[in-house]
C-alpha cells in the first residue's frame, strides 16, 4: 500500500499500510480540535493545545506535529 496524503481547509490526513493520522474537525475534545493516530491496536488523540504549533487552524501543521510526537513516543509496527 502506498501513502495517501490528503488536506482541506478543516482536516488534514495521512494513511500507511501500519498507521493511520488525522486532524481537523472530526476529532474534538469538547470545543478543540484533536490529532488522531491509529497504529498497533490502539488510538492516540492529542488536542491542538497540547501540539505546540502556532496556529491551531493550520492543519497541515498540526498533522505533522502530531505525526512527530506519535515518532518521538511511540514504536509503529504491524498493520494499522
């Protein structure tokens, strides 16, 4: 399987054969807009606050800094 990148204005994604990452609109937690991975069996949701970006409503951003902590915390291996 190949990557599949995708952004609008309100989300942006990233599907792998063994994850799976998202921010935007859909995933929230109360009023705040959440980064989302799916990766061995499990689901991370980090809300914008705790990304560290400049600007919560830049989901391109968010994508790929929610894309590092997942990097930086965690080991990505099976299928997603």
């Amino acid at each position: 399987m190949k990557p599949k990148a995708y952004e609008s204005s309100d989300y942006a994604g990233l599907v792998c054969k063994n994850a799976k990452f998202y921010y935007g609109h859909e995933e929230t937690d109360g009023d705040e807009w959440c980064f989302t991975a799916k990766f061995n069996g499990q689901k991370i949701k980090i809300p914008s606050s705790k990304l560290n970006v400049k600007d919560p409503w830049n989901c391109g951003e968010c994508l790929l800094m929610g894309i590092g902590w997942v990097l930086t915390k965690y080991k990505i291996s099976g299928e997603g």
